[in-house]
C-alpha cells in the first residue's frame, strides 16, 4: 500500500479541510443545539463535488478514487460527524449503489440530481423488528400487474424527512435474505409517511427518521437489481459504506487529538501547563496511536476496492476498530479537558456523543467479529 497521497489527492483533501473549517465547524455547535443542520449544506456539497465522488462524470459524478472519498469523509467528520452522515448516506449507500446496479433510465434519473445534492438519498434496512438481522425483514412488496404494493415500516433511517428517493428492501419472495428484492421508491409516493426521531444522544443535527409504508404502489422499473437480489445490493452498499464510517471516525478521533493537544498546552494547574504531567500525555499518546492505527486500517480498504482486490474483511476490521477507536480517543479528550469537557462550549463532550452511535449502525461491534471470525474460520457463529 502507498502511503503517499497523489497530487490529485492531497488537493482533495485540502479542499475537505478548508470546506469543513469554513462551512461546518463554525456551525456544528449550533446545529447540534437545535437539532437540525441548516440543509443548504447540502447543495454546497454537491457544488464543491463531495456528492460525486468515484461516481461516473457522464452521470454528473466528479470522478476520484476511493481514498480521495475517504479523505473527505474524514475531513468531514472532523467539522461534523451529522454532515458526514449525510453524505456517506446519500452518496456512499445510495448513489453509488445506483451506479452499480442501476438501469440506465435509473442512472440517468437519480444520479445527476444526487450528485448535485438537488435530492437527497436514504437507505430503508432496518425495520422496528429486525436490525442485526436484517435477512429476516418483513416489509412486504407484493406484485400487482406490472407493479409492486409496498407496506412495512423502516426505522432509525438516516436523512429519512430530507430524502427525495429511499433505497427500500422489501420482501418478495420467502424467508431469508434470497426473498428480499431493492426498490427506488421516491418519498412523495402516496401512502409512504415520515415521522422524524428526537431525542438521539448525539448526531443531533441528522435527520432521523421512521418510515411508514402503507400499500405504496411502484412500479416494476423502481426494482433496482433483479428481483430477490436485494440482500445483496444491501451487503455490497454496506461494505463500502463501513470504509467511510472508519474514515468518518478517523475524522473524530484527529478532531479529538487536536482539540485535547491544543487544550493541554494552554490549561495551567500546579503552576505549568497540563501538557507537561506524564499522566496527560499518556491519554494524548493513546489518542494518537489510535488515530494512526485507525486512518491505516481504513486506507487499506481503499487501497483495497481501488485495487479490485477483495476488501469485505478488511471494511470490517476497520469499521469495528476506528468507531471503538474514535470512543476511546473522544472519552480521553474529555478527560483532558477535565470538568470543561461536560459542557458543549467545549468538543469533547459532543465529539463524544457524535462516536457513540459508530459501533452500533452499519453493523454493531459485535456482528463485525462475527464477520472477522467467520472469515478467520469458515464457521458462522451468528
Ligand atoms: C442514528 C442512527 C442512524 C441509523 N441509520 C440507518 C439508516 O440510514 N438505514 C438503516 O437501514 N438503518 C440505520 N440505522 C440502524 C442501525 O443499522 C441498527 O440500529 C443496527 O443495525 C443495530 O440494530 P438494532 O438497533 O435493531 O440492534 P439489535 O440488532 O437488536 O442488537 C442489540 C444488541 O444485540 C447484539 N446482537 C444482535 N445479534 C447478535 C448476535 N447474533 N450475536 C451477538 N450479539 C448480537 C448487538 O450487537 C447489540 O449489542 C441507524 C441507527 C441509528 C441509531
């Protein structure tokens, strides 16, 4: 793997850093405050290319390799992991997934407006009933002529009340995941409501969302993928969406190493700076191996995918290592910063808050060493 970031790339992420420090960070305390981001973000990602990374320029992408979208995400994800998740959504579970399984007609339909951030993208997995084991949904898709009737509902959905287009798994056939099909389903489809979640421990500013699907009519070119090939649209969109939560969480975690050095330096106690007790440097050493061990593990999947080379254990292994990372180095930054790291006028407490949901969504922890484990032994211990 080389470690040596192209021109092409250290551009890109010089232009994350300067778009996140100017059009995010500012604004993240405030968006966290009040529980929503100001959604004109979305346009200027779209505007700045952040929307159309990897993704083909003929369908208004902007082009770049995987490692370039995951030096955005982490830039992102250091001004504000609720933006980070907007486009790791929007782009990395939906968009892409068009491009790789969609029709032309759905190419030309859906991907120029999401590249742009005209529309939004959700991704419907989850229901109430069934997370980790999301082979067994049940939201049902029954054939009706040359449509679909679609009822279920979906819950924890990310961009959910902002999306235009949901990426819905729904069950056409029998049980397991060989009878789940994937559809577009645009959201102003009569019969589909949105109720949106409050009250989340961090991600504040995300639109969060449960969906209600009450005999939504599609039609059969909504299918994205043949029928009963939806489990894997899912899994394919999963595992390239992990990479960007690790880089996402990498994004926290050097948020954290420099948020808690730079404090360190300035807090005097006992007459000298903090950044001078051994027991400080210990939690800013820890931090910082972390964000290393972190940033390797998550470019290794992109050196991966760019490559061809397979990368669905290694997308794994850094999803489950940079979110349990990225809660350690935020618990230590708060640390750092002592009683100031409780309230919000100081990071910590809500980088801390932000880490937490990233070792339970995209596959918790412990169904990531399932994973490992059953590719370390051929045995699945599900
Ligand atoms: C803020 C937020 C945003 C989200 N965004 C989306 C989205 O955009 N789209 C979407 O589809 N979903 C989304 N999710 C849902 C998320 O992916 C699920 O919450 C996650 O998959 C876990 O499912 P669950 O919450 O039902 O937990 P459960 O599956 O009920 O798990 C509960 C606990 O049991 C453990 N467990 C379960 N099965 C096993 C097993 N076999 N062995 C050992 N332990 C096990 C889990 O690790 C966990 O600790 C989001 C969730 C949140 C909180």
């Amino acid at each position: 793997m080389n470690l040596e970031l192209s021109e092409e790339q250290a551009a890109v992420k010089t232009l994350a850093r300067d778009f996140a420090d100017r059009e995010i960070a500012p604004n993240a305390v405030a968006w966290d405050r009040a529980e929503s981001v100001d959604r004109a973000i979305v346009k200027k990602l779209g505007a700045v290319g952040f929307l159309g990374l990897t993704i083909d320029e003929r369908y208004g992408g902007s082009g770049g390799d995987h490692l370039a979208y995951c030096l955005v995400t982490e830039e992102l994800g250091r001004g504000d992991s609720s933006v980070r998740g907007i486009v790791s959504v929007s782009l990395g579970l939906v968009a892409k997934s068009i491009a790789h399984w969609g029709s032309e007609d759905q190419k030309r339909a859906w991907l120029p407006r999401l590249t742009s951030g005209e529309a939004v993208g959700c991704f419907g997995l989850t229901e109430p009933g069934t997370g980790s084991d999301a082979a067994n949904l049940t939201t049902r898709a029954v054939k009706d002529g040359d449509a679909f009737v679609i009822s279920g509902s979906k819950m924890f959905i990310t961009n959910g009340t902002w999306a235009d287009v949901v990426l819905l798994f729904a069950r056409t056939g029998g049980p397991g995941h060989k009878g789940v099909s994937a559809f577009l389903v645009p959201t102003d489809t009569p019969g589909l409501t949105r109720r949106e979640i409050h009250g989340k421990l961090g991600l504040r500013g995300q639109a969060t969302a449960e969906l209600v699907l009450d005999a939504v009519r599609v039609p059969a070119t909504a299918l994205l993928a043949p029928e009963g090939k939806g489990f894997s649209v899912a899994m394919s969109a999963l595992a390239k969406g992990r990479m960007s939560v690790a880089a996402g969480c990498v994004g926290i975690a050097q948020a954290c190493l420099e948020a808690a050095v730079a404090y360190a330096g300035q807090r005097e106690q006992f007459g000298t700076p903090i950044a001078g007790r051994q027991l400080v440097q210990e939690l800013l050493a820890d931090i910082a191996v972390d964000v290393d061990a972190a940033r390797l593990l998550t470019w290794r999947v992109a050196d991966h995918i760019d490559r061809g080379l397979p990368f669905a254990t290694e997308s794994s292994t850094a999803k489950l290592y940079a979110s349990e990372a990225a809660v350690r180095c935020a618990n230590n930054a708060l640390q750092v910063f002592g009683g100031y790291g409780y309230i919000d006028e100081y990071p910590a407490g809500k980088l801390l808050r932000d880490a937490r949901v990233m070792t339970l969504y995209e596959g918790t922890s412990q169904i990531h060493k399932l994973l490992i484990g059953r590719a370390l032994t051929g045995v699945s211990a599900f």
